[in-house]
C-alpha cells in the first residue's frame, strides 16, 4: 500500500509520524513498522514511529514507538510535534489543544508564524517520585539521592515517572561519558522491570542545566522532553535548582525549557516539519 509520512523533529528528537485519520494501524502493524521505518540505513530513519489517532476525547491521540518497536506511554518531544500537525494539518485549527497519551491528556497551547506552529508549551503533569509508580524493585518507597551499583560502579541517582520510567545522575562533565557502553547497564538493570530512560546531567546554575540521555528503546538520543522535566524535578528535588521558575535544559539537539512545581510541570520547545515522503509497503 501507499502510506504518506512526515518526518518531525522537537530539539533534535526525530520521529517518523503517520496521519491515523486517514490510515489504520494497528499495534503489531505499528511495532513493525516503528522498527523498519526509523532504521537510518534502510528506513527512513528517526528515534521511533508515531501514529496520529482520532480520539473521543481530546483533538487527537497519540501513539509513540520508540526505534526497538516498543511502545512508550509518553513523549515530551513528540507531543508538540502531534500538536504542530494537528494544527497545521488543520485537524484541529486551536491555539489551545488536547492531545491524549497513554498517560493522560495533555493541554497544549501552540505559537504560531506565518499559520504554521513553532513553538508548544505542555502541561506535563507532576513528577511521581513514588518507587512502585515507577516501577522500581525496592524495598525503599523512594529514590532521592540513592547510591546505585551498576557494574560500573555506584551512581547517586533519583528515580521518577513523568508518565514514564526515568533515573537521573547530576555529573561533572557529560561531554566525556561513554553513553553507549553506561546507558544499556540501566536501561536493563534488573532493578527496573519495564526498563528505564536515563538522564546524565551537568548542573550549571539554579537555573541552567545540561544533559544527555539514554532512552530505553532508542538508546542515545539528541533529547527526550520527559527526561528534560525528570531532570529539573529531580534537580530541585535534590537542591540545585529552584521550584516555581524556569529552567532553561541544554540538549545535544537544542533547548529546552522547563517550568517545576509539585502539581504541575510545563515544557516549552520547538517543533518542526523537516519532509513528507510517500512509502510503498505493505503491513
Ligand atoms: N523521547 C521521548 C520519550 C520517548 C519514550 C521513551 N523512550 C520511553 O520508552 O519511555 C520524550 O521526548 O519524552
């Protein structure tokens, strides 16, 4: 079958989206495609698929899967671009928008030039810091500063949800980390059952911060927008930043940025189209 696709990016976080109104897909069929479709030898290369769904309610749902076929029940970088297609698609022609996820729906208020979206802020719901929401596999009910024996060597790390699994380690210098060989001794550690998206970051003051990231299913990725607001939770959690203010994120794909408080973290970042393309394939 013929499929059309469009490949977006938020802050370097690229994903292969497909237009659910017009095509269906189902969860096997997404799985697989997630794997052939974000190969960038012989896909068309990204950090998964995303699957653009009518919902009964919100504007439109969304279905994340990362680049292993897995699915993720969320995903900051690729919210705003659902938001940026559904307006400039005009599925939904709003400044204010629903977008459903897995975890939740999330209100979405888009900035526009010249009729196009650029620009999306996401009330990303409050951080969970409660180890069996997780999940971890412990008898401690939280992780906050929590020394972390990986085999290689102990990691002070705090644990949270944003919808989905995160650990976050504070470092010196994230430049020099060997990511590939580090970020699968998390990601597969037997203490997280459901695996676990990791951030490393370097604290630069209370109100900038950078940070690389592991992302189970993806690996090594140039930003995650939940592990953005994981890492400002967990850095005020731990005294390096304030609560109630921003936080400006240093990805290696872009910026970030980051409002926390206990109730409720915002997240405002680009989002961009690069193509459209058509596929021939069959499902
Ligand atoms: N890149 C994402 C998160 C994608 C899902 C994650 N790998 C998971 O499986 O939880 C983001 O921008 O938040």
């Amino acid at each position: 079958m013929e499929l059309t696709f469009t490949k977006m990016q938020g802050a370097g976080n690229d994903y292969v989206y497909i237009n659910g109104f017009d095509y269906t897909i189902t969860p096997s069929q997404a799985e697989k495609l997630a794997v052939k479709l974000a190969d960038r030898h012989f896909g068309i290369g990204g950090d998964g698929l995303v699957i653009i769904d009518p919902s009964d309610i919100a504007d439109a749902k969304m279905r994340m899967y990362n680049a292993d076929g897995s699915e993720g029940n969320m995903c900051g970088n690729a919210i705003r671009c659902v938001a940026k297609y559904v307006y400039d698609y005009a599925i939904a022609k709003k400044e204010q928008l629903m977008i459903e996820s897995k975890s939740g729906v999330k209100p979405i208020t888009v900035s526009t030039e010249n009729n196009q979206v650029h620009l999306a802020t996401v009330e990303m719901g409050a951080a969970n810091f409660n180890t069996p929401a997780i999940p971890v596999l412990t008898e401690e009910t939280q992780w906050i500063d929590y020394s972390f024996e990986t085999a290689h060597g102990v990691y002070q790390v705090t644990a949270l949800s944003m919808g989905n699994p995160h650990l976050v380690t504070f470092m010196k210098d994230i430049h020099t980390l060997r990511l590939s060989e580090i970020g699968p001794l998390f990601e597969h550690h037997s203490a997280f059952p459901e695996r676990i998206n990791t951030e490393f970051v370097e604290v630069h003051s209370n109100q900038e911060i950078s940070m690389r990231v592991w992302e189970r299913g993806s690996g090594e990725t140039l930003a995650c927008g939940t592990g953005a607001c994981a890492a400002v939770a967990a850095a005020v959690v731990n005294g390096y930043c304030l609560s109630d203010s921003w936080v400006t994120v240093h990805l290696l794909g872009g910026d970030l940025e980051i409002y926390y408080s206990k109730e409720q973290i915002y997240m405002k970042g680009p989002a961009v189209e690069v193509f459209t393309g058509q596929l021939n394939i069959s499902l």
